[in-house]
C-alpha cells in the first residue's frame, strides 16, 4: 500500500501541502478568563492565528493594528460592552463577532441588543463543535485567505 508521501495523484499532493500565498485567518479572542483564552486558542491554533487578551481596553488596538479577521467576546453583556462592540465594529464594519455568554431571562432586553450588534451569540454551556463551524461559515473559508 502506498503512502500519502507516495502517491503520484496530483490532486491528493495539491491537498497536503500548504500555499506559500495563503496565510492564516486571524481570530481575536478577548475573556476575563486567562484560562477559557488559554483552552480556546489551543483549540484553534492549528487552523487559525489567534491573539487573546484579557483586557478589553486592548481589543480596539488589536482590531486596528493586527487585523483581525473575527472576533470572539467571552463577557457578561452590559451596556459598555455593548457599545465598545459597536466602536470595534465602527473600525472594521466587516469584522464578524462572536458573543460568549450565559443567558439570563432577567435580561432579554440585553440580550436582544447585544445580538442586533453581533454575528452570533452561542450561550454557555456550549458545544465547541458549533462555535468552530460558525467561525468557518463566517469567514467563508478554510482558514486561509490570499496574501495581499
């Protein structure tokens, strides 16, 4: 049996090796969590670059200056979260933005304004699987875009 090393099929060797004139998808993950940051970026490392911080101060920079191609805001919606998603989408009105939350019925009004100014909310517990399928769909690729 042949290897994948092996194999004279074109299109399975066009399969395996990157494109020198692709680069990977940046997503931007901001919780107060250092933890939740930690787990989510391992779990995208491999497909995408991802930056995380804890400090929400820091997301307009990190939109402005690194690009970033999505979006994902661990954070208990409030009306200044709110608004600091409606500055970043100010800057970028293509950035996609995923919300991260746990849902209180108490707060329905909240939570019909952080979705008119977001992507997708997934509420927590979560299944990680529908994040990373939502991601895909929002970048409407496979993880890499053209250089530019």
């Amino acid at each position: 049996m042949k290897s994948w090393i092996e194999t004279t099929d074109p299109e399975r060797i066009h399969n395996t090796m990157p494109d020198p004139n692709q680069r990977k998808s940046t997503i931007l993950i901001y919780s107060p969590d250092l933890n939740f940051c930690f787990s989510l970026s391992m779990l995208f490392q491999d497909r995408y670059s991802v930056i995380t911080t804890t400090n929400p101060g820091m997301l307009e920079p990190f939109v402005t200056h690194y690009s970033a191609d999505l979006l994902i805001v661990d954070a208990v919606p409030s009306h200044k979260m709110i608004e600091r998603l409606k500055d970043l989408k100010g800057l970028n009105t293509r950035l996609p933005i995923i919300m991260l939350y746990v849902y209180s019925p108490k707060d329905v009004d909240l939570d019909r304004l952080v979705r008119s100014r977001v992507d997708s909310v997934f509420y927590k517990p979560f299944d990680i699987s529908d994040i990373a399928n939502r991601i895909r769909e929002l970048l409407k690729d496979d993880a890499s875009i053209p250089n530019t």
